[in-house]
C-alpha cells in the first residue's frame, strides 16, 4: 500500500490542535513533521462492474469505492478506518476501530470491526479474489460485508504460525419498531446493524483461528455465537439463538491456487419467531464453495492471467422449524467459470459466466459479468 | 572495506544498536537475537560500513565481534506492510550466507504472518548469489500478500547489492 505523508490534511482531518495541551498547533505541526514519515496512510479500493441477466435489463454500477485512512499515533496505538460507497451513493463507515499492541502477540481493539468469518468478510479487495461478485455464499450465509461494534483481543504467534481473534461484539437485530427483520431466503442478512444507531440487547462473541505453519496453505476456523438483538426485551419470540461456524483455506503453489469455504448457522427459538413475525426462517443454513485456478501467464511475468472455476452449493433451509416445509427454491446450486487479468499489482479486469440453479427445478439462469477492481 | 580493529571498537561508543537510528525496541531485540544466534553472551557491533554503498546504508549493516573475533555480519532493514512499515533483521556468517531472517517489529495485523519462522526459513543458507522472486522460490501467505511480496523483494534487493559489493572487491571477508 503506498504511504502518503499529508500534514495538512492530517492536522484539520484529526483536529490534534485542540487534543495537545503541551504544545500550540505549530509546535505539534514542527514534530508531526519530524515524525511525520508513515504516520498516516491513504489507501483504497473498489469495485466497477456490469451483470449481464437472461430476460432481465442489465446492470452497470460502481458496487463499491471505500477510502481507507490509518493514522498511527505511536508505535503502539493505531487508528484504522474505512469508509465506504455503495452503489455511488450510499455511504457506510465499513470500519473504524483502534489497536493497541500489547506485546509482539496480543492486541486490544475496539470500534467497528469485521466479524472474523470466513475468507471474502474480511479479505475482500477485489484483486484478491476472483470473480466479478463476490461468492453468493458469502452473500446469503456469511452476510458479507458483516461488521458490528464490539472489542476484542488480537494478534499471533511467529513460533506456531498461528492467528487468532476474539471479540464481544453486537450481533444482527431480528425486530426493530414492530417490524419481524429476518427472512428464509438470505437468512441474517437483513439483520445486520453496520453499527448504525445499532440496536443492542444481547452481547454476541466472535473467534477465529488460523494456521499457516505449512507451505503454501492456511487454515481458518470460526465460531460466532450470541442471540439477536431486538428493541422488545419483554417479547421471547422477538430474538432468535445462533451459532454459526466456519471453515475455510486457501492454497497457492507456482500458478496454481485454490480455495474453499464452508459455513453452518444453527438457530434456535425460530419457531416461536416465524409464528410471531410470519416469516419463514430456516432452522439450520449452510454450504460450501470450492475453487480452482491456474495462471495462464509465466511467473516471471509481472502479470498474471488466472482462469478459473467455482461451484458453490447453499441452502438458507437446510432445516426448518415448527412443520415448516422446507423451501427448494432455497437450496442454490452455482457455477461460475471465468478468468481474473492482474494487469498490475492491485489491478484487476474481470470476467465470469455464472450457471445458477435451485433444488426448486431444472431451470437455469445464466448470468454474464466483467468488472474491474483495484487496490492501493 | 575496512573493519575497524578491535582495539578501535572497543573504545568506540557505536558498539550498541542502541545509540544510532533504530527505535529501543527494534534494537534490543536485534541485539537479542544476534547474540543468541552466535551463542555469545553480548555481541559487539560495529558498522561494516564508513559510507552508505548502492543499496545498504552504513547504519544498517554491522559486523558482529566477540572477543576481537568477527563471527558475522547482521543487516537491519525496513520495509513496507499494508499501512505500516515493518523492521526485520538478517544474520550472515562471515562468507554472507543467511544463518537468520527475522522480523523484528511488525505494526499491524493484516500480513503479520510473515513473522511466521517456518516462512522465513526459506532465506537460510543463501548467499549474495541467490535470488528471490514471490511464488517462484518465495511461497506465498493467502491473506498475506502485500507484506510477502513487500519482504521477498527486500531480500532480493539486499542480495543484489551484497553481490555487488561483493564483486567490487568487498567486504574483506576476513
């Protein structure tokens, strides 16, 4: 990521002439020069993209621009922020948290923070994964982009080759103002807070593990525990239990690379909230996806040109609850065939044909998509 | 290249880390590790270098002595990480070739898994002749690209410049 050094930005964007009381604004700008090398960085990336639907318009959108700022006020503390824009108008703060370093193995951190799920939630730039969208999985099951506030613990072990992460955080709300939030076809979704006036009554709890003390490949594993949160704390039937659990890896060897994911949320109390709501949750959701890809261009080449192919199988009704007939239509079979051209580090042009089918019937819809990502 | 006898460093005040660019923390734990490598009990270190040469400031490269002997040489580098930038330490014998990568002070989460000693095992016993490209010789950390390319080519870049030190007639390897 290139480093910019902006001391004027910087002073008026974070106000430190009112925060020092030692030093007047020239004295505190005279030593932020002096120290000034690295202390902030500018960054981001997006995505632009086109779908191409059978029988349907398409689409061209500009799905996401985020702008990423990190000041580093010592060695220690670090303020790291995102902030994003959906379809060029929607703004979203994606997160904006503060890391203490404890030791070279612990970190505290708390803000708005990416719940640990998964690949795609929290590695998501779009040169660093293939295919214009991101995997319908980590759409429906793992409700990508998926951030709440919390606090936590962080860091790793060089020794174990081993990473790890534990926070309390909010969780997704299942009923706000009379209304019943969560549904059967994408499941959490339609719950996430995004820590905006986010309602909270349940404390929820988040880890993640990682490995890659073998060449070439590492492991995740994630577990995200709580009860959802609602504004009627008198109601039962207003809040659903869940647990979801992850796994997940990613492998690169020479020109070849692959990666996987699986997903499983369990549910409780979905009976009493589908009655009350009349909605149709499901009981247990999941799936997994998996993907190969192989770089056409040789190593030596400054670019890369990986084709690829992924198949994903999810079902938001894996289960149902209280006799509630299971939705076929909920159980999606996809494939997607493309290719990712890295015409430079950070730059991506994209393309994909995706092949999606439900367990509801033998129809198939097709949908063409080309795209370009960047990241700096 | 000369080295500065013993008599001269021992009297000089550059025989710690410490006193020059690097932050306490970077330093000691240099110093740490140089002399647990070397099994001694404090190394002493004195600049190989009297001027900065193509590549390698002088106030990075250090010959490591031990009772007026010179075991080796470390070479403390920095380079970037996603938002940060991160300090690593190399220890060579005294022909160059790498006994030890490490990374010394890493400031943020996202790539800190370079730390990792098993992927830092891929540089030991190299010399100055040895190059390393990512995905070639250098495996790759998912999650953890910016931060591998970013010390792949720091490594690559200390051995081109110590090969040509090396073939310019220097260091004295003595």
């Amino acid at each position: 990521m290139k480093q910019l050094t902006v001391i004027c930005v910087l002073l008026s964007f974070f106000g430190f002439s009112q925060s020092m009381n030692f030093q007047n604004s020239a004295m505190r700008q005279l030593s932020n020069l002096e120290n000034s090398e690295n202390r902030i960085t500018l960054g981001g990336y997006g995505e632009i993209n086109f779908n191409g639907y059978d029988g349907a318009p398409n689409e061209i959108d500009v799905q996401r621009l985020v702008l990423l700022f990190a000041y580093k006020f010592d060695d220690r503390t670090q303020f790291v922020t995102e902030v994003e824009y959906e379809h060029v108008q929607e703004v979203y703060v994606e997160q904006a948290f503060v890391n203490y370093n404890i030791t070279d193995n612990l970190n505290a951190r708390a803000g708005l923070m990416l719940v640990p799920m998964g690949i795609i939630n929290e590695y998501h730039e779009g040169p660093t994964f293939n295919g214009v969208e991101r995997p319908s999985l980590d759409d429906t099951i793992i409700p990508t982009t998926w951030r709440e506030i919390g606090f936590g613990i962080a860091g790793r072990s060089n020794e174990l080759s081993f990473r790890y992460q534990l926070y309390a955080m909010n969780g997704f709300v299942s009923f706000n103002d009379d209304n019943y939030i969560l549904i059967g076809s994408d499941g959490l979704r339609k719950g996430r807070q995004k820590g905006a006036e986010s309602v909270n009554s349940d404390i929820n709890i988040s880890a993640k593990i990682e490995y890659y003390g073998l060449p070439n490949i590492r492991f995740g594993l994630a577990a995200y525990s709580g009860k959802t949160q609602t504004t009627d704390l008198d109601n039962a039937a207003t809040q659903v239990g869940l647990t979801m659990l992850g796994a997940d890896y990613r492998y690169t060897k020479g020109r070849f690379s692959s990666r996987g994911q699986w997903a499983q949320t369990r549910l409780k109390d979905v009976a009493a909230y589908n009655a009350a709501g009349n909605k149709d949750l499901g009981s247990t959701m999941g799936g997994y996806y998996i993907e190969g890809a192989y770089n056409l261009l040789p190593l030596t080449n400054r670019q890369r040109l990986d084709i690829f192919v992924r198949y994903e199988d999810f079902d938001t009704h894996k289960k149902t609850a209280g006799g509630m007939t299971a939705n076929p239509a909920y159980h999606r079979k996809e494939t997607t065939v493309g290719f990712s051209y890295h015409l430079a580090p950070g730059v991506v042009f994209k393309g994909d044909y995706q092949n999606k089918k439900t367990a509801a019937s033998d129809d198939v819809i097709g949908q063409l998509n080309f795209g370009v990502g960047f990241f700096f | 290249m000369k080295i500065f006898s013993p008599s001269f460093f021992l009297l000089s005040i550059k025989v710690s880390l410490v006193s020059l660019v690097f932050s306490l923390q970077v330093s000691k734990k240099a110093e740490r590790e140089i002399s647990k490598v070397f099994e001694i009990e404090q190394a002493v270190l004195v600049q190989t270098l009297e001027q900065d040469m193509p590549g390698i400031d002088q106030d990075r490269l250090y010959t490591v002595f031990d009772q007026g002997q010179a075991l080796g040489y470390a070479y403390v580098g920095e380079a970037s990480s996603q938002t940060d930038t991160f300090e690593y330490l190399v220890i060579f014998d005294t022909n160059f070739t790498v006994k030890k990568a490490k990374v010394l002070v890493y400031r943020e989460d996202y790539g800190s898994e370079i730390g990792s000693k098993r992927w830092l095992k891929q540089f030991l016993d190299k010399t100055p002749d040895d190059r390393f490209a990512y995905r070639q010789n250098i495996a790759a950390i998912s999650g953890a690209t910016i931060s591998v390319k970013s010390m792949t080519n720091a490594m690559n870049n200390l051995m081109i410049s110590l090969a040509s030190w090396q073939n310019n007639g220097e260091p004295n390897k003595s």
